[in-house]
C-alpha cells in the first residue's frame, strides 16, 4: 500500500490545491484507471494546460483520477518515491503469471520474419524468442544490441546525445527558506548562464508531507552539470561527489542566503541520464520510427529518447504504443 501526494504551493486556489490522498496502487494499476489516466495526459498535451481541464473525466473514472483532474493537480509523488510505480507493476505482473526476467541484460538481438531472437548474458544458451520487442532503455543502449544489418538505424540511435547530471539531496533542521520563496516550486537557470547548477527544487514546500521527523525543516534538491558538466565540474567517471556537494551548498548560499549546515546530504551522479533534443530532433525521431515500419522490425522504441523526455510524455506515449495490442 503506497500513499499518492499531490503537490502542495502553500495556498488554496483554482489551480493549486493542498491535499494528501491515501490512495492503493491497485487502484492507480487497474487498466481502467490507467485508460483514464492516459486521457487527462493527452489532454493536458493538446490544450497546453494542467490536467484534464477542458476534457471532463466520465462519470464511471476512478474516484483518484475524478479528484485529481477535480482539483488541478499539477505536480504528484509517490510517498516511498516513483520507483514505487514499477516495483508494484511488476509485483502485479508475477502474480498474473507473467514470467519477468531482471539482471540478466540483454547482450544481443536478432530479428526474423516471426520475430526476435534475445540473447542475455552474453550466450547463446540464454536466449529466448520474442514475437514483439518493446524497448524503453536509452537509444544508444538499444544500439549496442543490434546486428550489423541494421547499421543504418544503430548509427541513427546512437545520434541523440545523452549529458550527466549531479543530484544533490538537501536537509536542514530548521526552516531556512526566505519567505518570499516558500510557496514557489523551485528554479532553473537560463541555459546561456555558464552554471555548475542546472536547477532547485524546493521539495519542503512542493511536498510538505514528505519530511519525516523534520517537517517544519527544509528540503531542497539540487540539480547539476548537463551539458556543461566536464567542462564545469570535470570528468562524470572520476569526479568526487564532495566536489558536487560543495558546489551545489555553495550556490544555495549565494542564490537563496542559506548558511545553515544540513544534517542530511546525499549526493549521486546520474550518466547520461537526459537526452538533448538538439536541432533536428523531430527529423532523427521520425526517422527511426520510418525504419522500423518500412522494414517490419518487431521493435517498438519508447522511453525518453524520442518523442519526449518528461515521465508524462513516457507514460502518454507508452500508452498510445501498447493500445496496439491490447484488445
């Protein structure tokens, strides 16, 4: 049982609205509620505004999608955190009798008029047959399992670049935060600023709930490097992660004037964790998907490398993909 936490700004207003939902992951993983779901996404895609608010859910929708869409919910957690989601979709997936298979990467991939052949581990006598591949692994990933008869499409994988990101998870026992910022969501900063810090999300004042024994602290996530990570912070590979730390308390320090020295600091480094949709995106995406149809591959491409990088986008576009099969 995992609790949804929708967002909180401080005050209660049309498009922000403070409340904590005790809601069961069999709820959120019923196909019904997903159908749903997956609608307010797309609506939210087309109209440009927060969820679902010129497409009314029907009368039968859950009443956590109702609720949501209700009161405009704008940012969400999971209060164990996001990874929630697909540990319990997989736990759900065993006990239908769906064989799933983790730490046995796949090495090789092979395609044939009935389908692929997926070699794991490097050998051969782990391999099994596939009538349809859905790949959700970063593009260059995907790349490195293909046979040399599909060069064309590896080298056009292996195209869309990928930075490094530092994260720096920040506590501190009392409440720092100035209070002409304790109702925002957090910064970023502009892209033509040469800056170690990518962005900071204010966690305490988005999710209140969420803090533990230290609720009337603050939390604060910091982001770091992006494209200009080696240049500014040095080598992913090789960095210490106190060299991230020390740049991440500093630029809290002279952007927001916290002094205060946190009780709590984690720090990791995230490899090539966001794609650049450099100019000519669109085209090189485009061109994937053309290849994969004109040649019949039984490969659909999803994640964040193509059409996408947010959770929304993957979720809408995994969604629209595997309506092709469920019937």
């Amino acid at each position: 049982m995992k609790d949804m936490v929708p967002a909180h700004s401080g005050r209660e207003g049309p498009m922000d609205k403070c409340t904590h939902v005790e809601a069961a992951m069999e709820t959120i993983l019923d196909l019904d509620s997903l159908r749903h779901v997956a609608r307010c996404i797309s609506s939210a895609i087309d109209f440009g505004l927060p969820t679902g608010v010129q497409d009314p859910v029907s009368a039968d929708a859950p009443e956590l999608v109702k609720r949501a869409v209700q009161e405009r919910w704008q940012f969400y957690t999971l209060r164990n955190g996001l990874s929630s989601f697909p540990e319990r979709l997989a736990q759900k997936l065993k006990e239908a009798g769906v064989r799933v298979l983790t730490e046995h990467p796949c090495s090789h991939v092979t395609f044939s008029s009935n389908g692929a052949k997926v070699v794991t581990d490097g050998s051969e006598s782990k391999s099994f047959h596939a009538d349809h591949i859905v790949s959700a692994v970063r593009s260059d990933v995907l790349a490195s399992v293909l046979g040399r008869e599909h060069a064309d499409l590896a080298s056009m994988l292996c195209s869309i670049p990928f930075v490094d990101v530092g994260v720096v998870n920040v506590q501190y026992q009392n409440d720092v935060m100035p209070s002409q910022f304790k109702e925002g969501f957090g910064y970023l900063i502009p892209s033509h600023v040469r800056s170690k810090v990518l962005g900071v999300v204010f966690d305490s004042s988005v999710f209140p709930s969420l803090g533990g024994s230290h609720k009337s602290g603050t939390r604060l996530t910091v982001m770091l490097g992006g494209h200009l990570f080696t240049q500014l912070l040095g080598d992913a590979d090789k960095i210490d992660t106190a060299v991230v730390t020390t740049a991440a308390l500093e630029t809290l320090q002279d952007h927001l004037g916290i002094k205060d020295k946190p009780i709590e600091c984690f720090t990791s480094i995230h490899r090539k964790c966001i794609p650049q949709y450099t100019i000519g995106h669109s085209e090189r995406a485009a061109n994937i998907a053309a290849y994969l149809t004109i040649n019949n591959l039984p490969l659909t491409a999803l994640g964040s490398s193509y059409n996408g990088a947010s959770v929304t986008d993957c979720v809408f576009n995994s969604y629209n993909a595997m309506s092709q099969f469920v019937h």
